[in-house]
C-alpha cells in the first residue's frame, strides 16, 4: 500500500459487518473495502480455480494425500 492514507470513522455494526466480510482472518479494512468497491471484478470460480480444484481430486484418487494425523506422524509430531 502506498500513497496518501485517510482515516475514517465507521459505527460498531459498520464494522461488524466488515469482520464478516473477510475472506482470510488478517484481511484489512482496506482490503475488504477494495474488494466491495470493484466494480468491474467479476466474483465467482474462475478457470484457473477449477484446474485446481480438479487436479486435487486427481491427487486424491491417486492417493497423494495426507489425513492430518498420517502427517503429523511423518514430521515426527505426534
């Protein structure tokens, strides 16, 4: 983020409503507020999500996958 910053005031349930908006626990005010206000971003699964999503369940029936418990024994975590 660079340039100029401007601070503004929003009421508790303004702000509550952005808590909820977040797509990741870290995700900034500004962030979330971009994100509201693009207006020419089209939401929704793009091309690449899906190769990605189909490779994984490729990766899946192939077996390469770990529960969580099969790789915490692999790292020694147990």
């Amino acid at each position: 983020m660079v340039g100029e910053v401007t601070t503004i005031k929003i009421t508790p349930i303004v702000k509550r409503r952005l808590d909820k908006l977040r797509r990741y626990p870290r995700e900034s005010y500004n962030e979330i507020i971009s994100r509201l206000t693009m207006e020419d971003e089209e939401e929704g699964i793009t091309e690449e999500d899906i190769r990605d999503i189909e490779e994984a369940l490729e990766d899946i029936k192939a077996g390469r996958v770990y529960s969580t418990v099969q790789l915490k024994e692999k790292l020694g975590l147990d």
